[in-house]
C-alpha cells in the first residue's frame, strides 16, 4: 500500500481509521496529479482544482473532487485543506502557501 493511501486510511484526523469490517466495501480510485503551482485564493476553481496548503512545515492535500462531493465553496475548501494539515482555519489568510493542482481520476466504478 502506497505511503498516501495508508495514511488516508488510517492517520486522517478528520475520520476514524478504516476497520476491518470496512475494507470488503471500500472502491479503489487513482488519482493522476499535475504538477502543483502557485495559485492565489482567487484563482482556485472548485471541482477543477486540487490543493497544496504548506506553512511551518505542515502540509495538508486535498483532490479536486473532495469539495465538489462535499458541496463546499472555495473558502470552505481553503479552510478544510489548512484542517487537514493540522493548521489554524485562517492559515491561507495568514501566509500559508497555496498550489494548486488538476487530476485525472481512474476508479472502479469510473467506466475508465
């Protein structure tokens, strides 16, 4: 198991771990990042964006499609990729840097 898919499976504070009991149902998707560039909060567009939020050395990743499932706006989106690299909410105000990225998404259920 890749090092990324690990962690989302068991070291992702925002939910429990994966059980036991879990893993006959989960759905394998890969995600083909670009390169990440510098972007400024203006620029972000929701459900074509993914984001790479870094300041004093923590780092929180988000896809493209995880706000477009979860119906969050692009601020939300700041916010919740700052709570996944374990910073305050606000970092990406407050002198975070911001990439972006795209995908190309491959999964089970994906016809690809």
């Amino acid at each position: 198991m890749g090092e990324t898919a690990r962690a989302a499976a068991f070291d992702d504070n925002r939910f429990p771990p994966v059980t036991m009991e879990e893993a006959p149902h989960l759905q394998i998707e890969l995600s083909i990042l670009s390169p990440a560039q510098p972007i400024s909060a203006e620029e972000i567009v929701v459900g074509r964006h993914g984001l790479l939020i870094s300041w004093h050395g923590r780092r929180g990743l988000l896809l493209p499609q995880v706000p477009v499932e979860r119906a969050w706006d692009r601020e939300s989106f700041l916010e919740q990729t700052c709570r996944k690299a374990g910073l305050p909410l606000d970092a990406w105000q407050k002198g975070a840097t911001i990439e972006a990225f795209t995908a190309e998404v491959f999964g089970e259920n994906s016809g690809q």
